[in-house]
C-alpha cells in the first residue's frame, strides 16, 4: 500500500493551518449565525487542489469515557484504508477543557496507530468550555472538511454521560460505543445515545 499512497497523500500542514483558521474565526464569531468564508480559506491556504470531488459523509462516533472509542477508531481507519487503496479519511477528534486549568489533553491520538499513513489527516479539538461533549467549533471545521477531497469524515466527541447526544447534530449517521459493564439493565433505558444511534 506504500507506493499507491505516496501518489495519493494528503497536504497535513496546509489543512491543519486552515483549521486553525476556521477554528478561530468561530471562537471570534458571537453571534454564531454567521458562517465562515471556507472559499476565503482554500485560497489563503493553496487547498485549491485538494477541493472535494464529492460530499464526503460524515461517522459521528460517541461514548462515555473510556469505553474505547479512540481505539475503535483506528481500528476502522486501518481497515478502511486496507480494503480501499484509493480513499482518504479524516479524523476529527474533541477532547474536553478543564475547568480549573484551561487546558486539554489532545490524547485520542495516543491510541491510533493508523495516523502515519499518508491517506489519513486527524485533528484533535477542545471543547473550549462549551459546556457539551462536542466543541462549538466542530460544525464548521466539519464543513469545511467536506469541501475537501475526503472519501469519509469521522467525527469523536469527548467522553458522555446518559443524556448527551449533541454528535447527532454534525453527522450523517452516529454509532454510540459502550462497555459491557454498565450495570443493571435499567441504566440502558437511561441512553438517549441509544434512541439515537445508528450503529452501538
């Protein structure tokens, strides 16, 4: 797979500047109506090249906290690029902010061994004091993702409770990751991620 990917990479520097971009240009945004100039982005950034061939969909993958989630993810990622020597994916990742610190441990990609392959880009997000499992800037750097020449999009929220089922928001189809011990079966009933899914 080596020699077909090095003909079929992807610009990491140039996509991450401009997620950067589009990143802050939501945090400086608070009327939250307006949306960010993606064409402005592309031409500042050179991704003229890189412009989406399709409308890439987009895998919203949620859990509570480590149930494996991370782990899930590269697994899907090795196999999808395996069985697939032309696609590209992206990764984009939320971990949460502390309160009391301010900072956020962009851990997920600890876990992923599947990120030195040339046909995958990964991002990790803070929540930025949201107040949900998934950044207020997510939406946008999602849209502007599926601008680019990605086959498919997968999108992690950082670790949830019972009631969170904000990823349902940003993607096409959701799969809720859990653990086999979660107690009583009554808890079950107590998942709105459950309702919600398309795949657990």
């Amino acid at each position: 797979f080596q020699k077909m990917e090095e003909n079929d990479s992807i610009p990491n520097l140039e996509i991450g500047q401009a997620l950067t971009w589009v990143e802050n240009q939501t945090l400086h945004n608070t009327s939250k109506i307006e949306t960010v100039d993606y064409k402005k982005a592309f031409e500042q950034f050179g991704l003229n090249k890189f412009a989406a061939k399709k409308n890439p969909l987009v895998l919203g993958i949620t859990g509570t906290g480590g149930a494996g989630k991370s782990s899930l993810i590269d697994e899907v990622v090795q196999r999808f690029l395996n069985a697939y020597p032309d696609k590209k994916i992206g990764v984009i990742c939320v971990d949460p902010t502390k309160r009391k610190t301010g900072g956020a441990l962009l851990g997920d990609r600890i876990r992923m061994n599947s990120l030195s392959r040339s046909r995958v880009f990964m991002r990790s997000l803070a929540s930025r004091g949201s107040g949900r499992e998934i950044a207020d800037s997510l939406s946008q750097v999602l849209g502007f993702c599926r601008q680019l020449d990605f086959d498919l999009l997968i999108a992690e929220t950082s670790g949830i409770g019972q009631g969170n089922m904000a990823i349902t928001e940003v993607c096409d189809f959701s799969m809720y990751v859990m653990t086999s011990d979660f107690g009583a079966q009554s808890q079950l009933e107590k998942i709105d991620m459950i309702d919600f899914a398309d795949l657990i």
